[in-house]
C-alpha cells in the first residue's frame, strides 16, 4: 500500500513536472504574440494543475487575442469564445462580467433559450448564496429576455418578498396576472392579482384588474368583448397619449422660451440700469467739475477786482509821485534861475544831489510797478483763459453725455417694448395650448365613457357558454407548460451530458499524452 502511494506520488510529481514544462514552451512559443489556442492550452494545464486564478488570466488573453482581430465574429470563432467563457465560469463562478458577456453572444447567435438558463442559473446561485438582490438582477435580465417566464417572476416575487420589496414583488404578480389573462386563464389571473392587491392594496388599477378578472371568471363579462374593448381603448388612448405627450413638449418648449426670454430682459434691463448709474455718475461728476470751475471764475474775478482797486492806488501814487517830481524841477528850475548870477554854495549842490536821487529813486520805482502790475495782469488773463478753455470742454462733455442717456434710454424702452410684445405672445400660444390640451383631455374622457358604455352592454349580451372552452384551454396550457419543462430539463441534460463528454474526452486525452511522455521518459531511463 505504501509502495502504491509512494508510486503515486511519483507520478503526479512526475506530471506536474512534465506539465510545467510544456507550460514554459507554450509561453516561449507565445512571447508576446495573441495566439488564442495557445493560450486556450496554457489556461487547460493551469487548470489540471489546479491554479485557477493563472488559468482564468490565460483564459482572459485568449479572449483578448479572438476578439482583437477587429472584425465579425464567425461562427467558428463564436463557439471558441463561448466555451472560453464557460471555461472562465469553471474557475470563476460567479464571474457577473463574463456572464454578461455569455448572454450577449448567445442573444447574438439567437440562442434566447440558453441565455435564458445562464441568467436563470446565476440567479438561483445568488440566491442559495442568500444574495437575494443580485438574483433579482438576473432575474429581471431574464424578463428583458423572455417577459412570459411565469416560474421566474414567481421565484423573483418571492425574492422581492424577502428583500421586503413588496411593491417590485406586486409588479412581478401583476405581471404573471397579465400574462394568465391574455391567454384567457382567468382563474389563474384572478389568483395573482389577488396576491399583487395583497402586497399593493393601494393601487386602484390592480384593484380594477383584479375585479374584471372575477366578473368574467363570475360569468358576467365576455373576455373576447373585453379583448377587443381593451385593443381599441388602448389603441385611442396611445393616441390620445402621444397628442398630449406632443402638446406637452411644444408647452415645455414655450415656457423654456419663455424663461429664457424673462432672463434675457432681467439681463437687458440689469446692463441698462447700470449703464445708466454709470452715465449719472459721470453727469454728477461733471456738474461737481463745473461748479468748482465757476467757484474758481468767481475767485479770479475777484482777484482781478482786487488787483484793478490795487492798480487804481498804484496809478494814484503814481500820479502823486509825479505832482512831487514836477514840483521839485519846478522847484530846481527856480532856483537855477535865481542862482544864475551867485556863486553855487555847498547847501545848495547837496540838495540838488539828494533832489536827483528821489527823482531818480522815483522814476525806478515808477517802472517797478508799472511791471508788476503789467505781470499780473497778463497772469490773470491767462488763467481766465483757461478756466473759460475747461468750462467750454466740460460744456460739450456733459452735452455728449446727455446726447447718450438720452439715446441709450430710448434703446431701454424699445427693448422694453419689444420683450413685453414676445412675452404677449408667449402667453398667447401657451393660453391656446392649454385650451388645446384641455380639448383633447375632454375628447380622452368622451371616448373612455363611450368604451365603458360599450363595455357594459357587451357583458348584458354575454351568455354562460365560455367554462367548457376556458377548463378546455387551461388543460391545454398546463400540458404545453408542462412539456416545456419538460424539454428545457431535457436540453439542460443534454448539455450537461455533452460537456461531461466533451471533459472525459479531454482528460483521456490528457492522461495519454502523460502517459506517452512517462513512457518515453521511461524508455530514456
């Protein structure tokens, strides 16, 4: 027994040898080439080895090499891929990105069956994993796939129920009394909306459902006049739903303009208001200028009284300077006069000197005002010149300025104008639009109430002949479900039969290429 173990033992050392090195010549034959079977083999050898997350990486890379050849898949490659990916799934069973990729590609090839099942599969895994939300996923996968699955939506409500989701629970009910009332089972329409109204009392529509369901159940209302009631019905309301729905949007669409133009007059009228402010400002401003330009006329024209009073006494002080200075020449011509025959004494040179000295003295004086006075004056002028140059410019700046208000007031009121005559109008249309939409609502209630009068005399013309036929169809329906099931097992068995098949095949395989190899070896040895 020992020797059988160790044997054993020495072989699967032996293979796991072998297998590894032809794992290293596959990859040195791959380098960094996308040879998909290549990687297909590697991820198989991983696999015998055990490794499953580096056989699910060789599995990924042979995915990535199929699928970078940038053109359709044919159906050749389609089956390669599809059995990549449940081989990905052996390793990785709960593997949602390469589930969802199955699916694809078998609603691709039109297998709707066996996405059904791949989705149907991972939604019972989760929920014996108790991940009830993710199955609920899968199981509304499903519905997109195949709406008439009444297994999977009563599995689904139980799962809702646990989830304590009992309006998504409701919907899944509702959705299987829908399913029982268009094939005419009624009985089983009736059952599933009662279960629906239990989770959702609150919705009158299952409540109606529920109530027409037992009248025709009760004999009291033809299905075939309720069919074709509810087609019509439902064929004007789809109109009647698609004008309002088309009314709606164009009254969306005025009052976006609407919005839009009520913002565009807040903004207009918000520029204006402080282009305004602005012009103000500046009229407030020059007003300011103005005023202190006249003040400063005022000074300088004081100034200039001030300077005329004090030229006024310069001119008098002249004036007596030269009644002074001509009495003393008179003065000296006198005694030149009375001194013609006398000798000049000293006294009288000295006061000639000093008589010439004032004159002298005087007539300085006399040019050192005149030029004052004249320096003066000339400053005066020119800044009086000046300030008038500034009053003049300032005059025709505020001019301007008022030219502008003026202007940009009229563009305000124009403006003003023409917003409030768009915003009429938007009004206008959206007044008849809703008179419009109320026209059609009140035509939408004119046919209901034709409908339901409809309705009621067909279920007065209805006459006790329908059990016979409904025990009749609902017998029909239960062996055509049954033999459904039926097949889907049988398929199920099949496939798994084949995929046993398709292992065995492989692991013989296997087994007698190591077996060879060991041989070999065997034989070198």
């Amino acid at each position: 027994m020992i020797a059988q173990h160790q044997e054993h033992k020495l072989f699967q050392g032996i293979t796991e040898k072998l297998t590894r090195q032809k794992i290293r010549k596959c990859r040195q034959r791959l380098g960094n080439g996308h040879d998909m079977e290549l990687h297909v083999t590697v991820a198989q050898l991983y696999q015998h080895l055990g490794e499953d997350s580096l056989a699910l990486e060789s599995y990924q890379l042979a995915v990535k090499s199929l699928l970078l050849q940038g053109m359709p898949l044919t159906p050749a490659d389609s089956d390669h891929l599809i059995k990549i990916y449940k081989r990905i799934l052996e390793c990785s069973p709960l593997n949602e990105e390469v589930a969802e990729k199955l699916g694809q590609e078998y609603l691709r090839r039109g297998w709707i069956y066996r996405a059904v099942e791949l989705h149907t599969l991972f939604a019972e895994r989760y929920a014996r994993k108790g991940d009830y939300q993710k199955a609920t996923q899968h199981y509304e996968t499903v519905f997109t796939i195949e709406p008439g699955s009444i297994s999977a939506r009563t599995t689904c409500a139980l799962l809702y129920c646990q989830l304590r989701d009992y309006e998504n629970a409701a919907r899944q009910y509702e959705q299987i009394g829908k399913i029982y009332f268009e094939h005419q089972r009624f009985d089983g329409a009736v059952e599933y909306y009662q279960q629906a109204v239990m989770l959702s009392p609150e919705t009158p529509a299952l409540r109606e459902r529920l109530q027409l369901a037992q009248q025709i159940v009760a004999g009291k209302v033809p299905p075939q006049a309720y069919l074709q009631i509810g087609k019509e019905s439902a064929q004007q309301a789809s109109i009647l739903q698609r004008s309002l729905a088309e009314k709606e949007q164009v009254e969306r669409e005025l009052r976006r303009n609407i919005a839009m133009l009520k913002q565009r007059y807040e903004q207009a009228t918000t520029v204006k208001n402080e282009q305004l402010r602005t012009t103000q400002k500046r009229l407030d401003e020059l007003s300011a200028y103005v005023a202190v330009t006249k003040d400063s006329l005022a000074q300088i024209a004081s100034e200039k009284q001030r300077l005329e009073a004090q030229l006024a006494q310069e001119a008098s002080y002249k004036q007596e300077l030269e009644h002074k200075l001509a009495k003393l020449c008179a003065l000296e011509l006198c005694d030149c006069e009375s001194g013609d025959v006398k000798t000049a004494s000293p006294a009288h040179r000295e006061r000639s000197r000093r008589l010439d000295a004032v004159t002298a003295r005087l007539h300085t004086e006399k040019g050192r005002l005149e030029d004052a006075l004249h320096a003066k004056l000339d400053q005066v002028n020119q800044r009086e010149e000046g300030l008038r140059r500034d009053l003049q410019t300032q005059t025709s700046r505020g001019s301007a300025l008022e030219h502008q208000l003026q202007h940009v007031l009229e563009e305000h009121a124009a403006m003003e104008q023409r917003l409030q005559g768009q915003l009429h109008e938007s009004l206008q249309r959206e007044h008849a639009l809703q008179n419009q939409v109320k026209s059609l609502i009140v035509q939408h209630e004119q046919v209901l109430a034709y409908m339901t009068d409809e309705k009621r005399v067909y279920e007065e013309k209805y006459q006790h002949a329908q059990a016979g036929r409904n025990q009749a169809e609902t017998d029909s329906i239960s062996t055509l479900e049954r033999l459904n099931g039926e097949l889907s097992r049988q398929s199920r068995m099949d496939q798994m039969l084949s995929d046993q098949f398709r292992m065995s095949v492989d692991e013989i395989r296997h087994l007698l290429y190591f077996q060879e190899e060991e041989i070999h070896k065997l034989e070198q040895l």
